[in-house]
C-alpha cells in the first residue's frame, strides 16, 4: 500500500468551487425573495395597488426579462451544483454506519437536500399558478388581486403554500448561515449577530408570506 | 468520583474479512469488564478471550494509546471516538459506560478510508492530501535564530490550536457527506497562519482541495459534526478560512506563463 502516489482523478468541478456558486446564486435568490415579498404585502392595500404594482413591473420588458433570466440562471445553477454535490456527498459513504447520532447537526442544516427539492417544485407550480396562468381557469394576466383571491380559496393549494414557505424559511436559516461560512466570511466576531439576525429574516419571510393564504382563507381579503 | 468496580456489557461489533469483502456486525458477551479500564484495554480483553476459545481476535488500529497519534479510530454508539468530548478512542474509561450496556463499535465509515479488516481503515488519503502541499519547504544548512521571524502572538496561537490535529480521520467519519474539510482547513490554517507558510500559500490550498476531491470525501454542508467529534476541539472557523485562501487563490493566482504585471 503506498501511501503517497494517487491514482485518483479530481473532479473538475471542486467541491468548494460548487459550493461558492451556490452561495453566490443563494445571494441572488434571497435578494428576490426579499423583495418579492416586500412588494407583495400590496396585496393588503386592495386591487388598484396590487395590480398597478404588477403593471409597474412589466412596464419594461428588457428589465423584465432581464431580471427573469437571472433569476432562472441563478435557480438552475444552483440547483444543478446542489445535485451534483448531493451524488458525490452519497458516493463518498458507500456502507453506512448501523448506528450514527448526531451531536450537532441541527433540523434546518438535516433538511437542506429536503427543503431544496421542496422550494424547486414550490416555484414551478408557482410560475404555472401566477404567471403562466396554466393552473386555473379563471387567470387573468391583468387582474393579480383576483388571481391571488381565487387561487388561495382552496384550501389543498394554500395548504401547499404554507408547507413550501415553511420550507422556504428552513432553507434560507441554513442557507444563510451556509454561504458566510462558504465564501469565508464567517468569523468568531460576527458569528452571533449573523445568526440572531437570520433567524429574525427568516422569520419574517415565512409569517409575511403566509399571511397572504391565511388573509384570503380567513376572508380578509377577497 | 467512586471506586473501580466490575460491569458487564454487550457488545455490537463490525466484522469485516478484508478490502472490499461484506462486513457486518456481531454480538459479544463481555462480562466482568472494569470500569477503570480504557476502552482499547476492554477490547484486548475481548480478543484475549477470543483467542482462547480459538477465534479470530477482532483488528483493531492503535498505537500510542495515550491521545496523540491519532490511530485509534472506532466510531463508538455513532459517535467517532465515543461520548466524551475531546477525547479519542484511547483515552475514553469504561467508567463512561454503565451496567448492561450495549455498545455498537463500527470504522470509519468512507469511500476514501477502505476498511483493510474489521475495525481497521487505510487512512492514507489523508497522507496523500498532506503530501500534496501541507509543508512548508525549508533549505537545510545553519539553523535560523529563534524569534528571527515576528509571528503576531494571536496567529501564533490560531495555528497552534490548527496544528494540535493529529490526522485521526474522526471528521471525516463522523460528517453525513464523509467530507474531509475540518482536516484540511486544520493542515491549510496551520502553515498559512505562519509567515514560513506564506510562499507557497495558494500552491497549498488549491492542491490540498484538488487532492482531497480526488480521494473521494464529500463537500461540507455546515452541519458541524466534525467539530462535534473532533478530538483536539478544531474549530469549523479553519474551514472558513481555507475557503477564504481557496477562492482567493483560484481567482488571484497567476496562470503559468501569464507577463510580467503592470498597469493596464
Ligand atoms: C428561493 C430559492 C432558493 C434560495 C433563496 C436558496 C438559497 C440558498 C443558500 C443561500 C444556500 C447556501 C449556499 C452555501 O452553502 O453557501 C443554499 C444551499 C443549498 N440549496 Fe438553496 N436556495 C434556493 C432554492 C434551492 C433549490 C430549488 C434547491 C434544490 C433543487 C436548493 C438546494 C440547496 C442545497 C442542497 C443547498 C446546500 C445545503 C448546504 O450546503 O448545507 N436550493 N440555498
Ligand atoms: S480535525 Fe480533528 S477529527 Fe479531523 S483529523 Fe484532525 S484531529 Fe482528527
Ligand atoms: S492510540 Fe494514539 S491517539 Fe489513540
């Protein structure tokens, strides 16, 4: 058995390579998070807002598609380094131990290559529901207040909104957290206030969000 | 603390023939075991009457039994090195374990550390990852007064905490995805915390990685289980920081060959 000559090929992707691209997409798609659900809290100041916002948003197509093609990149990116990490992650352990107990590892951080796939499938129904319109019958590429107020009315597709924001708010906790750690940026000094100040993010991401199926539910929006 | 006494355990241990052959586990009767010995002195025990009976002893790796080689590697109840914090293998005391037990002892687990039989794997990736660039060359000839070199007192201490591993491998089985970065950005932080680590800094960091892909570990999530189960307490922190001199180094080294620099 020698010990110093390798036969092994390297990847030519490296692991922490992949890793920064998904930090760096991870910053792109939180900044549209962020902003997509400050800009949705409209839906409370009734139908003129709302769908005047909207109006505002495709006003310019080059900046329209502009921002959707980032966005698009940004997903498929990170979700094809997700992946790819995620065969290499199961190849290295090919016998898994009978007993292992997690001393660390927390529920946000286990759930990660869960929450992922969940947010994936989240946002594709998403676009098919709100954008594209395929999802209901009644859609209407001016009016977004009624969209909204006809598609949450059922309780099995706002039920699925809440699951994905929850899954959303996991996600983006350890995500956070993650793409400091990944890109270097994490230190002893800024450790706790980034935490504090994620779980506070987080938080607010998933309770404005899933305000807006519970607010048509409860029949404060209609 | 009170005194020594007899406890008597049951034992789950993985059984392997050789590379590549199925493993598996098999119970063991163990009675009778002091709580005063280590954990290492349990299984001599347990070989000891094996071998009376005729079987085949169980393969164990150690060497120094007293915390500083960093052979002894059992994943003990799914934690490697077992339930005391700070403490390999070597150092745990029945003492840690009570009456009726049952203790599950399995290897590392990991593509890149093939078990060569039962408890013992060939931990020469590491090796080859330290033989890739974690050094620091050095030209021989007179000796170099000590204190020539200033060494700001805090980098001293941060490498000093880096350099306390001693390559036991426990990060590696303990992380989910087998990722073997704690190690790495342990060996990274180390030398480039130092200013005899400076030359050849980006050379290291990027083929320390490179060769740590090639043998097969995992990628870091953050989950923090090596440092959880790292004997000499390295801080996930070493990680952020051979991160941080690895994209550096990938977007700053000069390609080979590339002019001299100057203005644009
Ligand atoms: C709104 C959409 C999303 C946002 C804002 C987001 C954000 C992030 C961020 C910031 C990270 C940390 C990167 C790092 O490790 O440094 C991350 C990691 C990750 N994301 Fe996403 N992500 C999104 C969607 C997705 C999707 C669609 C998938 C899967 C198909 C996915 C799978 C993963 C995985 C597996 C990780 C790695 C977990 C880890 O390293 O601990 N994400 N994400
Ligand atoms: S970092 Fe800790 S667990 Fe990993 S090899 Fe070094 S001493 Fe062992
Ligand atoms: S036998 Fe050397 S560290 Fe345990």
């Amino acid at each position: 058995m020698s010990a110093i000559q390798s036969t092994a090929e390297r990847p030519v992707f490296g692991s922490i390579t992949l890793k920064a691209v998904m930090a760096l997409t991870g910053i792109v798609l939180y900044g549209f998070v962020f902003v997509h659900m400050v800009g949705n809290i409209q839906l409370y100041q009734g139908p003129e807002k709302i769908n005047g916002y909207a109006a505002f948003l495709k006003s310019v197509p080059p900046l329209l598609w502009g921002t959707r093609i980032t966005l698009l990149a940004a997903v498929l990116l990170h979700a094809l380094a997700a992946f790819t990490l995620w065969r290499r992650n199961l190849a290295a352990r090919p016998v898994g131990y009978a007993h292992q107990s997690f001393q660390a590892a927390g529920i946000t951080s286990r759930t990660m290559y869960w929450t992922g796939p969940v947010i994936a499938l989240f946002v594709i129904y998403h676009l098919l529901h709100f954008t594209l319109g395929s999802a209901h019958s009644q859609f209407s590429h001016t009016d977004v207040y009624t969209n909204v107020v006809v598609g949450f009315s059922n309780v099995w597709v706002s039920g699925f909104y809440v699951l994905a924001m929850l899954a959303l708010g996991f996600h983006l906790f350890h995500g956070g957290f993650s793409l400091f750690q990944t890109l270097g940026l994490r230190t002893p000094k800024y450790e706790k206030p980034i935490k504090l100040v994620l779980a506070v993010l987080c938080t607010v991401i998933v309770v404005v969000n899933v305000s807006f199926p519970i607010a048509v539910l409860a029949g404060l929006v209609k | 603390m009170s005194g020594s006494k007899d406890i008597n355990i049951k034992l789950r241990i993985w059984r392997q023939k050789g590379p590549g052959t199925k493993g598996g586990l098999v119970s063991y009767d163990v009675p009778g075991v002091s709580t005063d010995s280590s954990f290492l002195e349990m299984l001599d025990l347990v070989n000891e009457r094996l071998m009376e009976k005729g079987d085949e002893p169980i393969a164990i790796d150690h060497d120094c039994r007293e915390g500083i080689c960093g052979a002894c590697s059992l994943v003990i109840n799914g934690v490697p090195h077992g339930p005391r914090a700070a403490t390999t293998t070597c150092q745990l005391h029945m003492r840690s374990f009570h009456e009726g037990q049952t203790i599950t002892v399995e290897p590392w687990m990991a593509k890149a550390f093939p078990v060569i039989k039962d408890l013992i794997v060939d931990r020469s990736a590491y090796d080859r990852i330290i033989a890739a660039g974690g050094f620091v060359s050095v030209n021989t000839g007179v000796g170099v007064d000590a204190n020539a070199i200033p060494v700001p007192k805090e980098n001293a201490e941060l490498a000093m905490d880096a350099a306390a591993c001693i390559g036991c491998g426990a990060c590696a089985a303990a992380c989910p995805n087998a990722s073997a970065m704690l190690f790495v950005g342990a060996k990274v932080s180390h030398l480039g915390l130092l200013p005899q680590g400076q030359p050849e800094r980006q050379e290291r960091v990027l083929k320390m990685v490179e060769q740590m892909d090639a043998e097969g570990f995992g990628g870091c999530t953050n989950m923090g289980e090596c440092e959880a189960a790292c004997p000499k307490e390295i801080k996930l922190e070493v990680i952020a920081r051979m991160n941080r001199d690895y994209i550096g180094a990938k977007v700053t080294k000069r390609p080979k060959g590339a002019d001299k620099g100057g203005g644009a």
